[in-house]
C-alpha cells in the first residue's frame, strides 16, 4: 500500500528556514515526478514546486529563489528547502505523486 509520509514542519519566526521530507514506499518512486503542494486555510491547495525523476525542476513563483526541492532516489525520500520563510508561507504542505498519491500534510506556521 503506498505511504507518503511527511515530517519537518513546526513553527518558525520570518526570515528563517525549515527543511521539509517525505518518505515514500509500496509505490515507485525512482522516475516518478514529485510535488509538494500547500493549502492555506480557505484558499485552495496549490503547487508549490516539482521535481523529475532526472531532477528538472520547477517553482511557483512566490517561492523562486527561496525554496529548493531535492530528492534521494536511494532513500525514496523528497525534500523541500525553504529558506527566507515569510508569514504567507504558512500552510499545511503535502507531497503528492504524480502516480496519484498524497501524504497526509505537514504544518508549517511562519509567525514571530
């Protein structure tokens, strides 16, 4: 049965940074492209970037140049970087496969 599980959220003052993971199994992960999306309350889930199995990347621009998504093919692990976090940034962050899986979200609260 695929997992997807997330962990690395929590509470942060602006300006500093978190280090998401999501950790796959039960399903392929190797050359399956990967996204973490978030979901801000009442506002819908959006892309935040995306990973291939070759390592192209793509951004959402509110996030371009402070964030970075990474992966270890040999850990089925995705990581998400997020440096510079702002108070807009707070959101629940989800891994997503583009087989059709979702982890079950990670808070992230940007907040002095």
């Amino acid at each position: 049965q695929p997992q997807l599980v997330e962990s690395g959220g929590g509470l942060v003052q602006p300006g500093r940074s978190l280090r998401l993971s999501c950790v796959v199994s039960g399903t392929a992960f190797r050359f399956v492209t990967m996204d973490w999306y978030r979901q801000a309350p009442g506002t819908q889930r959006e892309l935040v970037a995306s990973i291939s199995g070759g390592g192209n990347t793509n951004y959402a621009d509110s996030v371009k140049d402070r964030f970075t998504i990474s992966r270890d093919n040999a850990e089925n692990t995705l990581y998400l970087q997020m440096n510079s976090l702002k108070p807009e940034d707070t959101a629940v962050y989800y891994c997503h496969s583009r087989l059709g899986y979702w982890g079950q979200g990670t808070q992230v609260t940007v907040s002095s």
